[in-house]
C-alpha cells in the first residue's frame, strides 16, 4: 500500500506524462533532493527554483497564463504567508477580466502539525486558503484521495491549492485506499520508485507502475464512518484523529459519523446538510487557530440554516489562538485538536439534553 | 522635473526614422492624450470614480505598442503592463472608446466588465494580462510568461515578454524577483524589463528614496544589458525599444530599460489630476519638432487633435447611456469552469 507522499508522486508522474504537467517546481523539488518531503523524486519535469515564495508563485501565475500546466510548491505553507496579494491576484485573474483570462495552476503546500515541526513548520493554511475566492482548495486525508485529487487539480481550469497534511505523508492507505495501478507489495512499489537515499543520485531513475487516472471529484465530500448520533466534519490529518475518537466512543454506545471534506472550497455543503438532519448533533474539526476559523463559517451556517434541525450547540474544535505551534510535545498537544479533545467534544455532544 | 538622460551606449542602427512613422507615432500620440483628457474629464463630471492614467507616457509608450509583436499565445509577445499603458494599447489598436467604458462600470467594458479602474485592461487576444493596481506584482509573473515564450516553436520562437512598472515600485522585492529569475545562469528568460521613472511614487520624490544612482544600474549584476533613455523623445525611445527587443527576441536573455518620462497629471485623481506644467509635455515637444521638420503644420496637428476630442466626447456621451452591470453578475466568473457558478452561500 502506498503512502501519501508515494501517491502525490505518481500523481505527478501521471499529470506530466497524461495530462500535461510542464513543470513541477520550487525550492529543492527538482533532482538531486526531489523535494523536502521525497514528493517529487523521479519527476521529469521537475526544477528548482531560487529561495523566493514571491517568485514561485509569480512564475507558477504566468505559466498559467502562458498555457503551461504548473505545479508549484512552497516548501512549508509557513513560507507562504509573504505571497497572499499573489495568491489573491491568482484568484481574481478570472473574475477581474471578466472570464477573459484563465490561471490553471496548483500549488501544493505541506501543512500542519504532527511532525514536531516548532514554530515554523507547524501552521495552517485553512483559513487563508478558503479566504481566497477564485481558488480551489484541497487537503487529503489518504493516499488514494491524494492521488485522485491531485489529477483532479492538474486537469482544472482554476488555481488549486493542494495542502499536505505533513503528519500522514508517510502514513500508508488502509484497505480501499489504494492507488489504482499500484503493486500490492510495499517493498516493491519502494524499489521501484523511492529513490535511494545518498550516493550519487543522478543515475536514479525511476520505474513507474501502470498506474491508472483517477480523479476524486473537487467538491465533493467522503464519508469515512457512517454513525447516527453524531456528525463529525473535518479534513486532512485530523479525518484519523477523529475517526480514532470515533472507536473509542463507540464503545460507549455512541455511533459516529465522520465526513472527510477533502475540498475546503467549494466545500459538499450536501453532505453536511444530509448528515446533521439524520444525527442532529455536529462538530467541526481542524487544526488551525480557532479565532476567524474555516470551521467557524461551517458553524456560522450550520446554524443559520439548519438551527431546527440541532439537538445540541453545534462545536467547534480548532487548534488554540497562540502565535505559533511550540516545540515541547506538551506544547504541541496543547496547540492543536488530539484524539483525546474530539472524544471529550464526542462525549459532551452526544450527552446534551435539549 | 524630469531627467534628459542620454543613451549610454549605441545599440543597433540609429537610422532615421521615416517620415511616415513619425507622422503615425505622433497621430497615436494625440489619440492616447485626448483619451486620457477625456478620462479626466469624465471622472470630473462624475462619469467614474477614479482616474489613474498615461498622460505623459506617450512619447514612449506609443513606440512600445507599435513595436509589439501582437497576437495570441507564447509565439507573440506578453505584455504585464501597469496602469499607465494607455498610449501602448491605442498603439496595438485598441478602441479607445472601450476605455471610456472601463471609465463609467459599464456592463460593456470588454476589460472588466465593469470590475475595475480605468486603464485597468485585459486582453487575452492580444496576450495583455489584466493590469493590477497593486504595483510590481508584474514583475513576478513576467517570468513566467517568458519561460512559456523560451519554450515555444521549439526554442526557436521570437516572443518575448515585456513588463513595465514605476520608479517607486522598484523598491519591492518583486522588482527584485523579475531580476534574479530572468538571469539565472542557463535559465536566462527573454525578459524586456521596462521601469517608466517619472521621479515620483504618488507624492514622494525619488530623490531620498533611492541610494542606486540609476534604476537601470541594478541590471548590472546581474549581467544583463542596461540602458537609461529619455522617454520624453518618441524617436529616442523607439530606437532604443527597438534595440532591446532585438536583443531579447535574439539573444532570448534579460534587459534592462529605464525610460525617463514626465506624469503630466499627477498620480492620480487622488492628487487632483490638475495639468502639470512644469512637467515636459511630450506631445507638445514632438509636435513642435515635426513642425520645425515641415512633417506637419500646426493646422494640421490641431485638426488631428480637434477630430479626436470630438470623436470621444460623442462618444462618452453614449456610454454615459450604456448599461452598468447587473448585480447578480458578481457570481460570474468566479471559476472558469462553471458559469455563473459561484452560489451565494459561496460554496456547492
């Protein structure tokens, strides 16, 4: 079974040679590293680029613009922070010139916590991201979804941002994740394309399984536990938190559901709407701070439209409002929502009398 | 106060230009001044809200418009052009009454729709990316265009991409981008980077502001050619133009062009947008050059100007009755792929 930062990769591979990728860049993605996290080893058209967020994301626009297909990274979306007005610039390219212009680009960016990344390379981008109208905005939680949504993202007309759950790039599919053409042996899918580490890499290269297109709808939600009591809406690294929590309540008798977003925008509004009408109690959960939160607007219009529909106060479970992710495990598990934290809202929620 | 700064160098022949060029930079010249005039006017009447503009740019973007590679796709040439491009899209042939449009919102303004500024254009036919009005950001997506322009025909393509922007924006770090991703070793990118310095950014002087002594000099590290013009002389600069892009559609490498030009209105509406008299007038300079030439009479050259006021003051008398947009067009347009896809709730 392939990991995260395997499937991203053979994405990639697909995208350049099926679906017209002409450049996979940013700092350290070309050879001899193939990027911080291994994402883009083997990758032909991969390049890197000078140390500047501005300048990738400037390159990443005109490419666009030019009728390459780009995928550009920044390295940590920590990084990112300096390229908003380009981000928004991206965004509104279609929209100010009255559909005149299209900027088909993706840009990929690790994020969150989980790795004991500190201060600079423990953010989220979430709420961000979703602020930036004209953009559309992914985060996988497995393999399978991160290879389905990154063909997705190559083949769309629009800016697509790809956050990284960093945590899970090493995390390995669970069964009915697999990419579609992959070998079922691990070891062999490694040989085959990991590139090994040191020595002289420029010899590398890789051989690529028959891999096959997939591509996971942009918009469109999974649920990855079906429950009745209680709806639980997250993404990306906190889909195995939650389900986790889930287990654990379970066997207090309380069965709940766990919708993995997958796209933050446009975001499964439906899948929602279905699930908190049937179990009447819903938490939002994700790692970002929570004060101006993405889960906050999920929240806000959960209780404009289905305030009826509610048994017990709608929650969110977000990461806390301090400047930055501390090094300390005590401090990292303080920051950002643990398995423990969406049991106890779990518990809280599905205890409420109304 | 404007700088006369005379070529450092000779580049490419500085043979005469004909009379018949002459004649068709100073008829563009006129259009693109009136057209800014009557954009001032309009916003003084109340027919737009704000004005920001070239008036004083001609001289130098007019060759630059006529000079353009024009068409569609990387075989052609990208402009990133800031929001003192007039005189160079009346030069590709542009209407200029789509711009009185741009001016009042309307619904039929082909840059915008209504969205933006005036002299905020877009026209994906003519690879001119949409100006924004943050500054310098052009100089960040100018590489890219111009990776896509390396590449095409086989590397064997004469497009390039030209990016223009102010004295005062050179100060960002995107000024900074466009230097070091055009001129990486082997990597070089066929990059006119133009720098329109008209010694002010809205109120503040350039002096104080800048410890290089000329804005061109920052190309030098970089190993790319430099050059300091007078932008005021429209001959001056075409030669000059022309030299450069030469050298970019050849050499397929980085310039550097400084053009010294004069902001005969001020910033912006924001500063008034009051005649500037101090300011050398191009237009004025030209006109009288070609008269003293006997290539013109002033008759003639007052009729030029006399048939375009009254070719655009009927005409911004027609826009005035043009429809503004519909409200319910702020959803179109939100993604390329869907019409009218964005869904008030903003999402599904």
């Amino acid at each position: 079974m392939a990991t995260m930062v395997q499937a991203i990769r053979m994405a990639l591979h697909v995208g350049e040679e099926r679906h017209g990728v002409t450049d996979v860049f940013g700092e350290d993605i070309g050879p001899p590293l193939g990027g911080a996290f291994t994402q883009t080893q083997g990758i032909k058209t991969s390049w890197n680029s000078p140390l500047d967020e501005r300048g990738i994301v400037g390159m990443a626009i005109g490419l666009a613009l030019a009728g390459q297909r780009p995928v550009a990274e920044i390295q940590f979306c920590d990084y990112a922070f300096n390229t908003i007005d380009l981000l928004k610039l991206a965004g509104a390219m279609h929209w100010s010139s009255a559909g005149d212009w299209k900027c088909p680009m993706v840009l990929m960016t690790p994020v969150g916590a989980g790795i004991r990344g500190s201060i600079y390379h423990s953010h989220s981008f979430d709420a961000q991201a979703t602020r930036l109208a004209g953009w559309k905005i992914v985060c996988p939680s497995n393999p399978r979804d991160a290879y389905g949504l990154m063909l997705s993202a190559i083949v769309d007309p629009n800016p697509v941002m790809y956050l990284m759950p960093k945590a899970l790039l090493r995390v390995k599919g669970r069964p009915g994740e697999e990419v579609p053409g992959e070998p079922g042996d691990d070891k062999a899918l490694s040989k085959m394309i990991d590139q090994p580490p040191g020595g002289d890499r420029s010899k590398w290269r890789p051989e690529w399984p028959k891999l096959e297109d997939l591509f996971i709808p942009i918009g469109k939600a999974s649920i990855v536990r079906p429950g009745k009591h209680v709806t639980i809406v997250t993404y990306g690294r906190d889909v195995l938190m939650a389900l986790g929590a889930a287990e654990e309540a379970a066997k207090d008798g309380t069965d709940v559901e766990v919708i993995d977003l997958r796209s933050l925008h446009p975001y499964d509004w439906d899948a929602i709407k279905t699930s908190v009408k049937k179990t009447n109690r819903v938490i939002f959960v994700n790692e970002d701070t929570e004060i101006t939160n993405f889960g906050e607007h999920l929240l806000r219009r959960t209780v404009e439209e289905l305030f009826y529909e509610l048994h017990a106060p709608p929650k969110l479970v977000a990461g806390k409002h301090v400047p930055g992710i501390g090094l300390a495990d005590s401090l990292e598990h303080a920051s950002v929502p643990q398995k423990a934290t969406i049991l106890a809202a779990i518990r809280e929620t599905a205890a409420h009398v109304p | 106060m404007t700088a006369t700064l005379t070529p450092e160098k000779k580049n490419g022949s500085h043979k005469e230009l004909s009379p018949e060029l002459l004649l068709q930079m100073h008829d563009t010249m006129v259009k693109a001044r009136v057209l800014e005039e009557r954009l001032i006017t309009m916003y003084k009447q109340g027919d737009g809200y704000f004005w920001i503009g070239g008036p004083g740019e001609e001289a130098f973007g007019v060759p630059l418009g006529m000079l353009v590679q024009k068409g569609h796709g990387p075989e052609y040439d990208y402009l990133h052009l800031h929001y003192r491009g007039s005189p160079t899209i009346m030069a590709m042939g542009a209407d200029p009454v789509d711009s009185l449009r741009q001016m009042k919102n309307t619904a039929s303004d082909p840059y915008s729709r209504g969205r933006n500024f005036c002299c905020h254009y877009s026209i994906e036919k003519w690879n001119v990316v949409p100006v924004s009005s943050p500054i310098e950001v052009q100089y960040s997506m100018a590489p890219g265009t111009a990776l896509a322009n390396k590449r095409a025909l086989g590397g064997k393509g004469t497009g390039i991409t030209i990016v223009t922007g102010g004295d005062a924006g050179t100060a960002e770090g995107d000024f900074a981008t466009c230097l070091i991703w055009s001129s990486r070793k082997g990597h070089e990118l066929p990059v006119l980077i133009i720098v329109t310095n008209n010694l002010y950014g809205i109120s503040t002087p350039y002096e104080g502001q800048h410890g290089e002594t000329k804005i061109s000099d920052r190309g030098k590290p970089f190993g790319m050619q430099t050059l300091t013009v007078d932008g005021n002389d429209p001959e001056v600069s075409y030669q000059a133009l022309a030299a450069a892009m030469d050298y970019v559609r050849t050499e397929r490498k980085p310039f550097l062009l400084e053009v010294m030009v004069s902001r005969l209105y001020g910033h912006s509406s924001a500063s008034g947008a009051n005649f500037v008299a101090n300011e050398t007038d191009c237009l004025a300079k030209f006109e009288q050059k070609l008269i003293d030439r006997k290539l013109i009479t002033r008759e003639r050259a007052d009729t030029i100007r006399a048939t375009y006021n009254q070719e655009l003051l009927d005409a911004s008398k027609k826009v005035r009755e043009e429809p503004q947009p519909k409200p319910e067009s702020i959803w179109d347009h939100v993604f390329a792929d869907t019409a009218g896809n964005g869904a008030p709730k903003g999402s599904s």
